[in-house]
C-alpha cells in the first residue's frame, strides 16, 4: 500500500444527501494514496449511523462536540491533516473520477507548488451545467488566458495582482500543501473573505500555484435568492472593505506596489455588491451597504482589536482547535514536508 498523500477532508454542515453525493465521489478516486475525512459540524440526524454502514477504511467520520463555525471547521481540518496535501471540499460539491490523477500530474511538474487549481465544472443546485455572471467573470475577465490552454505555475506578485482584480480560484477544489496552511490559518477575524487571505499570506511566503485545465472537479453554485440578497448587512461588505484595504497596506510594505493598488481597488468586490442591488432595493439597509460598499473611499480603516494584535497570516493558535480531537489511532501519521519551497515530497504514479 502506498503511503497516504492526499488528506481529503470535508468540513460538513447541511444537506445530507448532498454530503452522500460527495462522499460517493471521493470514494471513486483512483490509487490508494488519500483518505477521506468528514469533520461534521451539526447534529443531522442519521449522519453517524450511515458512515458506520459505510464499511469503507479509507473514510473517517468525526463528529464535532460544539459547533466550530465555518472558519473554525476549517481550521479543525488542518489540525487533523497528516498527509503532505489537503483538500477542504465542499460538502455539496463533486470530485469527478480523474481529480486525484490530474492533482498529482500537477505536483509531478511542480512539486514545489502550496497549492493547486485543476479545472472546474460549475454546476446549478440540482447538479445541471450553469454559466453565471459570476463564473463567466472568473474565466474570461480575472484568470490568466494562458491558464485554459495548458498547464502553468503562477507566483509573487503577478498572481497577487490577478486574484485580487477578482479571485478566479475555486476554493473548494484547490488542493494545498498541509503544512503551509498550518503556518497561515484562517482567520479567525474573517467570516466570508477567508480564502483569500490565506491565499495571500501564501504568496507573501513564496508559495506558488499550478494550475491544470483538465476539468476534474464540480463545484455547486447555489442561486441567490431575493431573500438572501435583503439578508446582507453592512458587517460583510465592511469585513471585505477592511481586508482589502488592510491588504493593500501589507503589499505595500512588502514592496509589491501593483497588488498593493489592486487591492485598494478591490473593484471585483464592488462589482459584486452591485449586482445584488436588483433583489435588495425593497429593503433600505441592505440596498444602503451594498452601494457603500461599492462606492466608499478608497482609505484604510482601523483594523479590530482582534485582527491588529495577530500578525497577518502567522501561526496563530486557534480557539476552536482546543477541545477534544480524534480518537486515539483514528489518524496515524504520514511524513510531512515543510517549506514552500522544491523541497517537497514526490508525488509517484497512483498505486506505484
């Protein structure tokens, strides 16, 4: 048996027969080099009992004790990873069967990447093929053009500049380097922009990604109800507002003065906030901090107390990470790597 590189880890709280849909394409991966976690963060009924049937000893569920919170699960996740690489999936999204394979070829080519991005599917909530705005954004406007027609590796500020125009990634279906999301946890401070702040702590410390067009993956847009658009409030737009802003201070300083100005822009986000004002206008306060949001200044505000004692992107310890872990045996370790640099493990052909 191979060793296990890949920690496929599924934050879950929702949809149960969503998660059985992912769980069930997890499990048609090729090679015996991964293992599928389920850190379940909510008291579904029926969750437990149906991986007990499962019968497969290559998924480990584990049950939360308190509810973490979306960040904090994520950042349970890392802590239980042991393999080399991580993939925090969705739990309504799908692996298609040829992920793993196109992960690995990508780390074959550049193995010393923090992360990798293959190609993404995007599909509706009953799992049809769809083309947003959004996603028709993502792939035409922010991403590199070289990146649909092969393979690339993607750094330092030319990348910093091109996610923060508007963040093309798929973050679910990203796979990372375990211990570079161990030295940059998600934010504690961050409710909805978390992604990209660990993003750019790691191109801050040299990380690179690779990038593969080989469609392997299926990430679920959910539509945007009228509801949910009345539902925004000022504190989500004003966390992004304050990141970018806060961001382009640090790139700044870093000398890196195109990302530092791509940030202060942040024109995808404003952007963003404009296309919800059609379902918002009915209700005046959510209408209000979407065109504050995309029409504010462009000067930083001071950051809360919580986020100015943290250093950006350090290793901070996590609350959340505290309470009781796994069972005892339920993951053994595997070698790790450290850096970001070439020094990483070398990803063999599946079942080598």
């Amino acid at each position: 048996m191979s060793p296990v590189l890949f920690d496929l880890m599924i934050p879950y709280y929702g949809d149960v027969p969503l998660l059985h849909a992912a769980v069930r394409s997890v499990q048609a991966q090729d090679g015996d080099d991964w293992r599928l976690t389920v850190v379940d963060d909510g008291r579904e009924p029926g969750v437990p009992e149906w991986f007990a049937a499962l019968g497969d000893p290559r998924v480990i569920y584990l049950r939360n004790p308190r509810n973490l919170g979306v960040t904090g699960n994520f950042n349970r996740c890392v802590e239980l990873a042991r393999a080399p690489y991580l993939v925090l999936m969705g739990c309504d999204d799908l692996m298609l069967p040829g992920y793993l394979r196109t992960v690995r070829r990508a780390l074959r080519r550049a193995p010393g990447a923090a992360m990798v991005q293959p190609g993404v599917q995007v599909v509706d909530a009953e799992g049809r093929p769809c083309g947003t705005l959004v996603d028709t954004a993502k792939k035409r406007l922010y991403a590199p053009a070289r990146i649909r027609s092969g393979p690339a590796l993607l750094g330092g500020e030319d990348l910093a500049v091109s996610l923060l125009r508007g963040n093309w990634l798929y973050f679910p279906s990203v796979c990372w380097r375990t211990d570079a999301l161990r030295r940059h946890p998600f934010r504690a401070d961050l409710g909805v922009i978390q992604d990209l702040a660990v993003v750019v702590d790691l191109l801050l410390d040299g990380g690179r990604l690779a990038t593969d067009p080989e469609v392997c993956f299926r990430y679920r847009r959910h539509a945007v109800s009228a509801s949910a658009a009345q539902a925004v409030t000022g504190a989500r737009f004003d966390e992004a507002r304050r990141f970018f802003l806060a961001t382009s201070t640090r790139l700044a300083a870093h000398g890196w003065p195109r990302a530092a100005r791509s940030a202060r822009r942040h024109w995808s986000s404003r952007l963003h906030a404009l296309t919800l004002l059609p379902a918002a206008l009915p209700s005046p306060a959510p209408t209000a901090a979407l065109l504050h949001h995309a029409f504010a200044p462009r000067h930083a505000p001071p950051l809360p107390a919580a986020a100015a004692a943290a250093p950006p992107g350090g290793p901070t310890a996590h609350p959340d990470l505290a309470g009781p872990g796994t069972p005892a045996g339920a993951l053994p370790p595997t070698a790790s790597v450290s850096g970001t640099g070439t020094d990483a493990a070398p990803v063999p052909e599946a079942g080598a």
